[in-house]
C-alpha cells in the first residue's frame, strides 16, 4: 500500500473544497451532498468525511480559504491610512468590491452566502458564523467611524452604528445585485459613485 503524504492530503483537500464550491454555487448548499461533493472531486465518501465533518465544516473551509488575504489587506489598509479613518472605511468598502470582482474564490464564496445558502434547518449555523463575522467587521468599523466624528470628519449627529449599518447595506446590495447578473452594470465604477457619494453625505456641513 503506498502511503499518502501530506501533500496528497493537501491536495484532496484542495480538489474537495473546489467541488464544493462549484456545487454549492450551483445547486445552493442545501441541494447538495457530501457525497456529492465527494464524486465531483474524484474522492471516496471516506475521503471527505476525512477532512470535513459536514457541510459546515466545507462552508468554513472556504471561508479560511479566503479569510486570509482579507486579514493581511487590513493590516496593510490600516498602515496605509493611519490617522484617517474615512479613507480607511473606503478603502476597505472598496477593497471587499475588488475581491468579489476579481478573486473567483471570494466571487463564488459571496455567491454562496448571499444567494444560494438557505439559512434553515443544518444550514442555519452556517448563517450564524456568517454573523458573527459580520458582526465583528461592523464592531471594527463603528469604531472607525468614532473616530472620524472626533477628527470632524463625520458629523457628529450622525450615529455612528446606523452610519456603519448604512454603508454596509450599500456595498452588499451592490454585491448582490451585481451577482445576479453581472452583465448588467460595470461594479467597480457603480461602487465608486455610490460609496462616495454617501461617505460626502457625512461630512459635517461646510466641510
């Protein structure tokens, strides 16, 4: 019997996380199996319950899979526009844009989340890690956003939460919308407008 290495593993591993997200991209993750996922990357049902317990297990895999170059871009963004806190909320808005436009991993990733992922029943704790994701990423803009009312970048009556909530409803919808049929409007120059549109909307009057 030859005995795998750790790269074969890795590799199966690579081949199962692809599958899976073609399939979930297709077919919305409650329509899928494992042992779908299993036949489409070429592997035995042993193999995938190898790596992944379930499909919480895949979902999560594919969000680490992308996790990573995100968490390097903000400490990159941070140095970057340290000391300003509204270039920063805008390069981030315009940085997750670039990833769902250009990444296929991200692509297919927010794909999955926003349309093909019905958040009931086993797949409800994927919804809920996607909250808590969320929800972090908020909490790191609010306190972006206090900081730029301090500096008089943002006007101070405006709640610094519901300006979050505001912004991130805004590129989500332009994710959304766009992967509904991304040859309806051009992304980027469509983030651009709207994004800074509404970060001109808090400058504080006269500003």
């Amino acid at each position: 019997m030859v005995r795998r290495t750790k790269e074969d593993a890795l590799t199966t591993k690579a081949e199962l996380l692809d599958a899976a997200e073609r399939l979930f991209s297709e077919q919305g993750v409650s329509n899928t199996s494992m042992n779908q996922v299993a036949e489409a990357a070429g592997v035995t049902r042993g193999a995938i319950y190898h790596h992944f317990q379930n499909k919480l297990d895949l979902i999560d895999a594919l969000m680490e899979r992308v996790r990573l170059p995100v968490d390097e871009m903000r400490d990159e963004l941070a140095q970057t526009y340290q000391g300003d806190p509204v270039s920063l909320l805008r390069a981030r808005c315009f940085h997750i844009i670039g990833q769902v436009q250009d990444d296929p991993h991200t692509q297919a990733l927010v794909n999955i989340l926003l349309h093909k992922c019905e958040y009931v029943d086993d797949a409800l704790p994927i919804h809920l890690r996607h909250l808590g994701g969320r929800n972090a990423c908020i909490t790191e803009c609010v306190l972006l956003a206090d900081k730029a009312k301090e500096q008089g970048l943002i006007d101070e009556k405006y709640d610094s939460k519901a300006t979050v909530m505001g912004l991130f409803s805004l590129v989500d919808g332009l994710m959304y919308n766009w992967l509904l049929d991304k040859t309806y409007f051009d992304l980027s120059q469509t983030a651009s407008q709207a994004i800074d549109t509404y970060l001109a909307g808090l400058k504080p009057r006269g500003a």
